[in-house]
C-alpha cells in the first residue's frame, strides 16, 4: 500500500508463479500430500518387510537347529541299537558308505545318494526295541524270538515316521524295508521285486555284505570270497538283479572303503562324520 495516498500497490502483493499455480489448481497441494504420504507408506512397508524377513530368517535357523538335534538324537538312538546288538558305529557308518556307493553306481543323483548315506544308518534303529536276549543270544532262535525278532523294522519305521526332514523320511522308508526280499520271501510286508523301495534293495545288500564280514555272538565272520558267492547265489531271489550286478561292479571299492572305516575306529569317532560320502574313500 502507498504510505501516501492509501492505495494499494500491485508490485508488492504480487504471487508467485507456484501460488498462483496452487489458487489456480487446487489439486495441486492435495497431489503433493498424497505423494509424500505414499513414499512414507513406501517406506515403512519396507521396514516392516525387513523386519519379517529377520524374523524368517531367525525362525528357519531354530527350525535348523531343532531338526539337527533330532536327527543327532536319533542317530545317537540307532548308535545304542547297534552297541545292544553287539555291533559299534562303525558297522553303521559301513553300511551307509556301501549303500551310497551302489546307489551312485546304479545312477542315482547325488543328492539321493548323500542322503541315503546318512539314512542307510539309522537301518536298525529299530532293535532298540528288542531285548538283549535275544539280540546277543548265541544259539538259534525260538519261533516266538524269531517273531520279536522279525519286528525290529516296524518298529524303527514307527521311531522315524512323521519327520518332514527328507533323511528321516527315507531312513523310514529303508527301516521298514531292508529285511524284504526280490522274492517276496522277506518281512515284515512281503513285497516282490520293485514293490520294495529302492533304499530298502539297496540297503539289504549292503546291511548283508557287511553284517557277514563281521563276527557275530552266533557265528564268526565269513571270508569275503564265501560272501561273494552267496550273493551271487542270492541274486534274483533275496537280492534284486540290478542292485547285485551295480555292487560286483564296484565290490574292489566297497572293500578298501571297508579296511578304511575300519582303520579310522580306533582313533575317532566315525558315526560323528559329517563329511561329504564320495570323498572319504
């Protein structure tokens, strides 16, 4: 306004474009609430996306860990089968070499073949259901010994059973079926031929390869040539064909790697190797 005369002067009540811009469109300012309400939505929609992943990370590590200590509880469960029948963790760490080893010569995958070297271990946790007596009985089985006998694998099926961890889930699978026969003449279901699980074909030869290269309360251990011929006498009938012909295949290797975890026994613990299967032999 002029001091002098009371008039008001143009030039200094003058807007400025960007006023004049928001008189002329309203919508303007309520574009630029929206905009910097959006980024501050943007914002903490990717805090709290970080905040739930720290918590799914945090929840798959307990998940982890809690899984691990299963599966150690119940590897430790099948190490106190095999020290009741008389047996110590390296014929556990044997069988789960050899299985892997044939299933590896049959083409299986890599994968298949790690995990059955860890499941193939746990084959008869089950005995830890079966009383001393007749897990270390020297002479021959009665018919009703024979019968809890004959149970073992049911029951370690029923131990493993329920796991979401693939290497429990095929430890069952090899539990309930290793004493199954090509023929059907084995327990406890009396499958034929491919009705048995692969883990179960493969872990019968191996379990039998092992078991009769090793003294028993019942019996001493067979010379390798004997066991060869007995599983070639056996092929078609309590062994399947192919899982027979991978094993003769790679027999001269299945022997060193048994004279290796036979010399590692005495000065570690075998059954807490960990290691990677196709490089310890």
């Amino acid at each position: 306004m002029n001091s002098k005369t009371g008039a008001v002067d143009p030039s200094t009540h003058a807007e400025s474009p960007a006023a004049l811009a928001r008189v002329d469109n309203p919508s303007a300012d309520a574009a630029a609430v929206e905009a910097r309400e959006s980024a501050a939505a943007r914002a903490q929609l990717n805090r709290l996306m970080g905040e739930l992943q720290d918590v799914r990370k945090q929840r798959d590590e307990a998940f982890r860990a809690l899984e691990q200590a299963h599966q150690e509880t119940l590897f430790r469960l099948a190490r106190a089968a095999e020290h009741k029948d008389g047996e110590t963790g390296a014929h556990m760490q044997r069988v789960g070499a050899f299985a892997a080893m044939i299933a590896e010569a049959m083409g299986c995958p890599p994968d298949y073949c790690e995990i059955l070297y860890k499941a193939a271990q746990m084959h008869d946790i089950g005995k830890i259901g079966i009383h001393e007596s007749i897990l270390r009985k020297s002479g021959p089985l009665t018919s009703d010994e024979w019968r809890l006998m004959r149970e073992h694998p049911r029951i370690g099926a029923s131990i493993l059973a329920g796991s979401e961890a693939p290497v429990l889930q095929l430890a069952a699978e090899v539990s309930m079926a290793h004493h199954e026969h090509f023929s059907g003449a084995g327990y406890p279901q009396g499958l034929v031929g491919e009705a048995i699980p692969l883990s179960g074909r493969i872990v019968a030869l191996a379990d039998f390869f092992d078991t009769l290269s090793i003294d028993r309360c019942y019996r001493k251990a067979h010379p390798d040539a004997k066991i060869l011929e007995m599983i070639r006498e056996r092929r078609g009938q309590q062994f399947d064909p192919r899982v027979v012909d991978a094993f003769f295949g790679i027999v001269d290797r299945l022997v060193l790697a048994r004279e290796a975890i036979n010399a590692a026994e005495d000065i570690a613990d075998v059954t807490e190797s960990d290691g990677d299967w196709c490089l310890i032999f």
